[in-house]
C-alpha cells in the first residue's frame, strides 16, 4: 500500500428526514448564514422555505442566494462572496447538488479573502487556500458529486470557459445533513448521471495505481458493484426509498478518501471531462458517460 494521510473533519448527519434537524445543527455554525441554492429546486420543491423557516425558529439571521448554476460559474461565485462579504455572514448554508456544494466552497473562500476565485483556479495559481474560510453546512439533494464529504471543488471561468478544480483541507464542509428523502424526486435522467459520477470517481481510482491496497480493492468493488445494482433500482423505480438511501452514502464515500486510501493515482476521466461540460454545459455525468468507453478501451492493456 501507498502511504496516506487520510483527512475527514466533516460531522455527518445522515438518515431519513434529518432535513428537519437543520436549524439545530446551523446554531453550532453562526448566527448569520448565507442560504446558497440554485435557481429553482430549491424553491420549487419548498425545500427553501422550509429551510428558512427552521433558521427563523432558532434565531438565525439569513440573506438568501439562489443563483448557483450548473457547473457553477466564476462571476457567480465572486458576486455570492461579495454578498457575503456586504451582509457580514458567519457561514454558509448549501442546499443543493453538488454544483451549489462546491459554488459554496468558491463563496467561502471569496467572503473571507476579498480575492477573485478564479486567482486559485488558474495554472499555477496565483493564490492558495492557507487558512479558514467561512464555514460550510451542505444540504445534499442529488447523488453525485461527493462534495458533501470532500475538500474540492470545480469551478467554471465564465469569460473563457476553462473548468478547473480546487483542493484544500479547509474546503471541507463543518457538518453535512444528507437526507436521502431529498433525492427522491430527482428524475431518472439526473438520476442515471449521478450513478456515473460516483461509479467513475471509484473506478478511476481503482484502475490508476498498481499498489497492492487489497482492503481499498476490496471496497471500491463493493461501492461500484453496489452503485450500479441501486442505480438501476431507482431509475425503474425512483420512490424505493432503500435504493435512494444507498446511494447517497455511495455518492458520500466514492470522493471521501476511503476507497481510495492506499492507492495514489490520477482521475483522468474527470480530467478529460471538464472541458466538456465547461464548454458545451452538459451535465458532468453525461460527459463522463460519453467518454468511460474510449477510456476503457484505451488503457485495457496498460
């Protein structure tokens, strides 16, 4: 095995219908919180209102931003830091998928620097992430990305539409509720994309090292085995609540270091794909889908 510095300092609240516990966990966080959604889950569904009325039951002062797109762009995100900045948050609250989790992460940094994001995005970057940003409670809605339980993030520049990613220990949300209640309306084609972006994120891993890591292989088999069994459950049959409960903690654990400790190698699909989405705005999966094939294909004898 690899030697490895294994780094989780998330507080997970998991289970069904833990939404409601909300208000109680954000009290540990501040008293003034930046709600961050999208456009329209949030509101549509009334998650947001519901949200907002469990801050207003413990006492917690909000300004709301729901502007986050997907594949989060740069100005977005450094408008939502100004914002921040302006109204004198103390955290943030994400309540979305992952392309809200990670705009989150961008906002955090940009509150508390005063920097544009796209400073740590460039190649090299012009900055590094060296101290605490504002603090991050991350509502998961969709089975994804793993941001909830992650120190990255992926960033859209607008004017050039590179897409790139950040990595720091102090990007790791402080407490994320994952409900599984939350995905459950999520249709089968955002379903399917996120069952791809978990897969991917544990079969990368998997195949880019050749260390012995037994226990690590042992585990990234069960999460891809277990991704595609409850995958192809939800997709028939998107209310079996024990399908989606699953495969939320498979999304939570593919990115969280877990499967791959012991293995230290490259993520080249996600590498290759982030020009896809940056520029044509498919969704991350969907671009992953398009390109696993040829990949496998290349590197079957690698």
């Amino acid at each position: 095995m690899d030697n490895f510095v294994l780094h989780i300092p998330t507080k997970v609240v998991f289970g069904k219908g833990e939404f409601s516990s909300l208000g109680k966990h954000a009290k540990e966080l501040g008293k003034v919180a930046l709600v961050v959604t999208g456009r329209r889950f949030a509101k549509e569904s009334g998650l947001l209102d519901k949200a907002l009325k469990q801050l207003d039951e413990v006492g917690i002062k909000y300004v709301v931003y729901s502007e986050i797109e997907p594949n989060p762009e740069s100005k977005t995100v450094d408008k939502g830091g100004e914002i921040a900045r302006k109204e004198n948050v103390d955290f943030i609250i994400a309540i979305g998928g992952g392309s809200v989790i990670d705009a989150a992460k961008g906002i955090a940094i940009v509150a508390k620097t005063g920097d544009k994001i796209w400073d740590y995005l460039e190649r090299p970057p012009k900055k590094t992430v060296k101290s605490e940003v504002l603090p991050i409670l991350s509502v998961i809605t969709v089975a994804a990305t793993g941001s909830e339980l992650d120190g990255a993030a992926v960033i859209t520049n607008t004017d050039t539409r590179s897409k790139r990613g950040i990595i720091s220990p102090f990007l790791f949300p402080k407490i994320s509720i994952i409900d599984p209640l939350l995905t459950l309306s999520i249709p089968p084609k955002q379903t399917v994309d996120g069952v791809i972006d978990m897969f991917t994120h544990v079969l990368e891993s998997y195949l880019s090292s050749k260390a012995y890591a037994p226990v690590s292989d042992s585990i990234s088999e069960a999460l891809m085995k277990e991704a595609l069994r409850f995958g192809e459950i939800a997709f028939n049959k998107p209310d079996d609540v024990n399908a989606r409960e699953s495969l939320s903690w498979i999304s939570s654990l593919a990115l969280s270091g877990i499967p791959s400790a012991g293995r230290s190698g490259p993520f080249p699909i996600h590498r290759l794909e982030h020009p896809i989405s940056g520029l044509y705005g498919i969704s991350h999966g969907r671009g992953l889908a398009i390109l696993l094939p040829a990949f496998l294909y290349i590197t079957k004898d690698v």
